[in-house]
C-alpha cells in the first residue's frame, strides 16, 4: 500500500481534462462487444475498473484491442454471442463491471463465475440476482448474496416488467442488458430517474428504447429484445464525478481559479453542481455542446464563501458518487449542511456513509450521523479552522481516499490516507493532476 500526504495548499490555478466518464466507458466495452463489427472508442477511461471489464470481455470472446494513441477498438460478437469463459472472471473492485455482466450473462446458456477483490466481494448482488432470476437465469453465491457469483444463463430468456425497489443504474442497465438477448419487450420501472447512459448508448447502437415519464414520478424504459447491435464510434466525456475534486479543492483553498474542460454533463450526474450552486459556488458553464450522444462543457470554478444547505433524498440519485467531497465541502461552509436519503452510501465501496463520518470526526469536524443522513457543522468562513493531522483508512474506496485528499488541502495540519492505490480504480494520474494544479500531495515517507 502507498500512503498519501496532502499537505495544506496554495491558491489551485489552471486548465485540466480529468479522465474519461467511468460509467460510460463500461457500458461502450459491453456494447461493443455485443455489436456486429467494429466499434471505436477515444478518452475510454483506463483505469482498474475499466480494463477488468476489457479483461472479462475477451475472455468471454470479445476483440479488444488498444492503438497507440489511445483509441481503443472493439470486435463485437453479437448479441447472445459471446462465448462460454474458461476461468473465473476478477472483476476487481468494480461493482457497475459485475453487476451489468451479470446482466449480460443472463441471456448466455452457459456458466459465468465472477469474483472480486475483498470490498466488491461485501457488497449486495441479490439487487441483480431477483430481477435477472424472473427472466430466467440462475445463481449460486456466498451467503447474503455476495461473491463469487455463478450465473447459469438462461436458454430461453423471459422478457419481464421490473419495478425497482432501489435506485440504481446498475439493477436497471442489468435487467436492459438480460433483455437484449431476450425475445419480445424488457421494461424497467424507476421510481427515481438515474444516470441513462445505458438507455441512451443501447439507442446509439441501434437498439429500440422507449422512454415514457410516469404521472407519479420517474420513468419507464423499454427495450424491444433480440435488435442487431451495430458497431459505432463513442466518445466518451470527462467523468464529472472525477472533476467533483478539483471542483471543490477550487472552491475551498483560498485564491483559486480552475478551468474543467470537456467534463460530461448527463443532468442525471450533475446534482453536485445544482447543490454546490445553491451553497453560494461560483461555478460557471462554457462552451455546453452534444459529444458522442451526452452533453459536454467546460466548469470553471473560483473559490467561494459556502453557505449551509438542506439536501434532498429526491437529489441522491443524481449525485449519488459525490456525497464524500460534498461533506468535505460541507464542513467548510457557513452554518449546517443537512444531507438526506443517503441509505445506499452503506453499500458502496465501502460504507461511505460511516467512513465520512468517522474521517471527519477525527480531522475535528462536528456532524450528526443517522442510518441514512448526515448534518455536518461547518465552520464557515470566520476564524474557525479544520485542525486535520490525521491518518484516514481508505478501506479500498477511491472516493473515500480522493475527498480526505481535498481535505488535507485545506484543513490546518496535513491529512494521511493509508493507501492511495486504489485511486486508480476511477482515477489514474489523480495526484499529478492536482499537484499540477498546486496541491501538494505525496507519498508517505516511502509509505
Ligand atoms: C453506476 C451507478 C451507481 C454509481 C456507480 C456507477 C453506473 O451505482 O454509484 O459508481 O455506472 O451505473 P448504483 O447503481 O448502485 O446506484
């Protein structure tokens, strides 16, 4: 394990491109390896995550390969096409890779075992297993539904009606993937919208998708099964859940002004910016235009006086990844910031919820922490500070590990995270990014 160092940091100044959107560069593998000839993807984000689902794919018979200026190059096999793997697939530490293959498999009639590292390996599966065991599929799994899965595919696929009982991108792209290797119309009900980069990529590449808004709220999505993928070109956006980092270092080390260009600005991700706006950030928005099927801008952030808000359970799902940098933002701002509907934080990498609380505590934060809510204490922009000097375990999360970075930089002593390799998860070249910018992040006494 390497530890990581943030010491307090000067003004943050500069122009960067974070990495590519994590979400999509799933999802453009997964369908280009279910699509007829050649897809071609630039800005795929290249880290561990990602290349775990480039690894599954080809051993499920997929052409992967990677050119030299970094366009990556898919072979699909078709839709139903891929083929029995001979291992157990290591999805590592990736739960959008595991749970949307465990989608996929379940219209392949053949036996597909997967695994993951110790945090994917505590996480919740049977959110998938139900909806996918309607369609046809089986599973065997460790207790509480926990990995390694077996997923039996089903031979003759079942087309269902599935209303979500959580709000999840994940249990929705799942059941739209089982269906596309299924005969007549898969449709998921979403109480609460979430990210769609699976509804609007599964369109890109020829499939039929319907999309209905439902009086009471939310949405229903309707895929028509068994359609000819064909291969296309994706661009992938900059993730925004990367640019939420630096987004908030900006706000919050004094003097900065930080330019986020082509950052991905699906409305369904951006409710950190909806929010931060409304704490007083002076965020602005450039050059907004349609890249590769998803809106695309450029943030420029300025450091702000933050206020204290009231955040809604309504808001989660679009901000569902950001709620660790929020709270660091939150500990600086002026009064209270109450954070609600936080329930599926206990459930991430790891449980962020706890480990927000816990990291901030000890860094000298006061915060009242409940099963599914969060107020934190900020202190504002008077004479109080945030004393920091402590060591945080990561318990490998890269979000938990990347916000108590941020707060290292401003908070009155340095702040340790124990092991700063799993930033690669999502985030590779986060550290000489943000040095870049003037932070000054390093590693631990050779930690
Ligand atoms: C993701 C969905 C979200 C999010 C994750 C990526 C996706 O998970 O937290 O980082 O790509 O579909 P849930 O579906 O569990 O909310």
């Amino acid at each position: 394990m390497t530890a990581l160092k943030s010491s307090p940091a000067g003004p943050l100044s500069g122009t960067i491109a974070v990495p590519g959107d994590k979400s999509i560069s799933h999802r453009a593998l997964m369908l280009g390896a279910l699509a007829v000839g050649e897809t071609r993807i630039s800005g795929l984000l290249e880290s561990e995550d990602v290349l775990a689902t480039a690894a599954a794919l080809k051993s499920l018979g997929a052409d992967i390969e990677r050119e030299d200026d970094g366009t990556w190059r898919v072979f699909g096999r078709g839709v139903g096409g891929l083929a029995e793997p001979a291992s157990v697939l290591d999805m590592g530490n990736s739960g959008t890779a595991v749970r949307l293959l465990m989608g996929v498999m379940a219209g392949h009639p053949f036996k597909t075992t997967f695994a993951g590292d110790a945090s994917l390996s505590s996480r919740p599966m049977e959110r998938v297993m139900t909806p996918l065991r309607l369609m046809g599929a089986q599973f065997s799994s460790r207790d509480g539904g926990r990995l390694p899965v077996t997923v039996s595919g089903a031979a003759s696929p079942i087309p269902v009606t599935y209303e979500l009982p959580v709000a999840s991108a994940q249990v929705k792209s799942a059941v739209l993937l089982a269906g596309l290797n299924t005969p007549g119309r898969t449709s998921v009900i979403e109480p609460e919208p979430t990210r769609d980069h699976s509804e609007r990529m599964l369109a890109h590449f020829g499939a039929e998708v319907v999309i209905e808004d439902r009086t009471e709220g939310g949405r229903i999505i309707t895929l028509t099964g068994q359609p000819e993928l064909t291969g296309h070109d994706i661009i992938v956006p900059g993730d925004f859940s990367s640019a939420a980092f630096p987004m908030v270092a900006a706000l919050l080390v004094p003097s900065s002004r930080v330019e986020l260009t082509g950052v991905g600005l699906n409305p369904l991700r951006t409710g950190l910016l909806q929010t931060l706006v409304e704490m007083g950030a002076a965020i602005t928005i450039g050059n907004k235009r349609p890249e590769g099927g998803e809106p695309v801008g450029d943030l420029t952030v300025q450091t702000s006086a933050l206020k204290g808000i009231t955040v809604a359970a309504d808001r989660a799902p679009s901000m569902i990844d950001e709620y660790p940098v929020l709270a660091v933002a939150a500990a600086f701002a002026e009064g209270e910031t109450r954070l609600e509907g936080l329930g599926e934080l206990r459930v991430k990498e790891s449980d962020r919820l706890a480990a927000i609380a816990k990291g901030l505590r000890a860094a000298g934060v006061e915060l009242a922490e409940t099963e599914d809510s969060l107020t934190i204490r900020g202190v504002g922009g008077g004479m109080k500070s945030i004393p920091g000097g402590v060591r945080i375990e990561a318990n490998l999360d890269h979000r938990i590990a990347m916000a108590f970075l941020v707060l290292g930089m401003v908070a009155d002593a340095a702040i340790e995270i124990d092991d700063g390799a799993t930033i690669n998860t999502s985030f590779p070249g986060f550290t000489g990014l943000m040095n870049g910018l003037g932070a000054n992040i390093e590693p631990e006494n050779g930690g």
